[in-house]
C-alpha cells in the first residue's frame, strides 16, 4: 500500500492562514514565533500601584452612617516617575467641604520583599505640607521636590500581602509607629485593596491598650470614583475639620 500523504492545497491553505494571522499581528505589535514565552504580565507591586492611583470618596459610607463617618476624598497621584526603586506616590485626604485644605498629606514608597509583599512607606513633607496642596493634579506644584526631602515615619510602613488575585491585605506592625493625637501612644492601620475600592481603618492607643482616636465601628470604606485624580473644589474651608476626626498620623 502507498503512504498517504497530505494534499498540497490542505498545506498551502494552512501555511497561508498561518502567515495571515502573524501578518496581521505584526501590525499589533504582537506576532511570535512558535515556542516564544508569552509576554510577562506586569509584576505585582505594578498592579497594586495602578489600583492605589486614583480619587476615591466615602461618600456613599457618610450617606449609610453619618453618625460614625464624614464624607472624605483621598486622592493618590504618582510621582518621581523616572525612579527605578518602586513607585512613589503622592497622597491626599480631604474632607468634602474643604477639597482645598487636606487635612493629610503624605508619600508613599512600594517597595517590593523577597517573599512576595509590598511595603509602603510612609514619609511626611517638608515644611509647611499646604504647599503641596494640589500637586496630584499640578504636579509643579511640587517645586522639584525629591525623596532626600522627605522624612520617614519610621515603624509606620504598612505590609501588604496579595491573599488572592483581585485583593492586597496589609497593616502596620505592632506598637511601633508612634502617635502622640489625642494622647495616644501608638497608632495602626489596616488596609484592603482591590482595583476598584480601597477600606481603611486607622486607629491610636494609649499605653495600655485603650483606643483614644480613629473610627471605632469599622474601617472607612472608599470606593473609587476616577483612575486619576479629580480637579480641586473651590469650596471654602470647613473651620471643624480636625485630623482628630478621621485621620491616621501613620500612614496617610
């Protein structure tokens, strides 16, 4: 019996669907050779800076439980773009009323562990921090500031883990970020972030254990309403809006 062997057309029709495709993913910037690796997905400290960029509001929280909740924007812009040691971000938190005069203002440095977290730092401005103001939307107005600059809360960083594929959990460590607000001893912070919402619960303590500030009901809940952020208000500045009411001296 002769071998069979495969019509000329049945190859040429193969060959050439196969040359279309990769012809055409040539112009997509996308065509491999067969067996080459496919291209790498962003690492994960990329995915965890790109979820943390952007504008997210309390808003709909305050609406819940006004009682326990203010309404609070929190804006995170990066910065130092052309650094190659993690990505930098600049932070602000606002009440609503007072867009124009965030009562916290912070950097936050990612910094990628052997073991698979992400440690964001927590550093503090120089000088009067309302200089600042803005700068996620105006990057001048951060006057060439650069990281030797800027002062590390030390004992402040919050260690994030990535507990499955759309979630990064983390909190600060121990007693060791040290807050005097409200005569408290020490602060913490717990943190969940997804791409689209990000909660946070920021708390002081005394000596001996006793919660002296910070939401005591639960974490702060802010969802995230654009991928940048959003322009300043020209609302006037609310004269009760305290640090006292919501904010965490350690991280943010």
């Amino acid at each position: 019996m002769r071998p069979r062997h495969a019509s000329t057309t049945s190859i040429g029709t193969v060959i050439g669907t196969r040359l279309r495709a990769c012809l055409a993913a040539f112009w997509l910037g996308s065509c491999a050779a067969p067996g080459d690796p496919p291209t790498p997905p962003p690492a994960p400290i990329e995915d965890l800076a790109t979820w943390m960029e952007g504008t997210f509001t309390s808003t709909a929280q305050a609406a819940r439980d006004p009682q326990n909740f203010l309404d609070v924007h929190l804006s995170m812009t990066r910065i130092f773009g052309d650094r190659d040691d993690g990505p930098w971000l600049y932070v602000e938190q606002a009440v609503a009323s007072a867009l124009d005069r965030p009562y916290r203002q912070r950097v936050y440095h990612l910094v990628a562990l052997d073991d698979g977290r992400v440690r964001s730092e927590v550093y503090t401005l120089p000088g009067d921090p309302l200089a600042f103001a803005g700068a996620g939307r105006d990057p001048s107005r951060l006057g060439g500031l650069e990281p030797s600059a800027l002062v590390l809360r030390e004992g402040c960083a919050i260690e994030l883990e990535r507990i499955d594929p759309a979630t990064w959990r983390g909190s600060t460590v121990g007693r060791g970020c040290a807050s005097n607000l409200a005569n408290a001893s020490y602060a913490t912070s717990d943190v969940v972030i997804t791409s689209t919402r990000l909660t946070s619960w920021d708390r002081g303590f005394d000596t001996q254990g006793n919660q002296v500030w910070g939401a005591t009901s639960g974490p702060y809940e802010f969802e995230k309403v654009v991928a940048v952020p959003d322009a300043a208000s020209d609302s006037p500045p609310a004269p009760d809006a305290t640090e006292s009411e919501t904010a965490d001296p350690a991280n943010g």
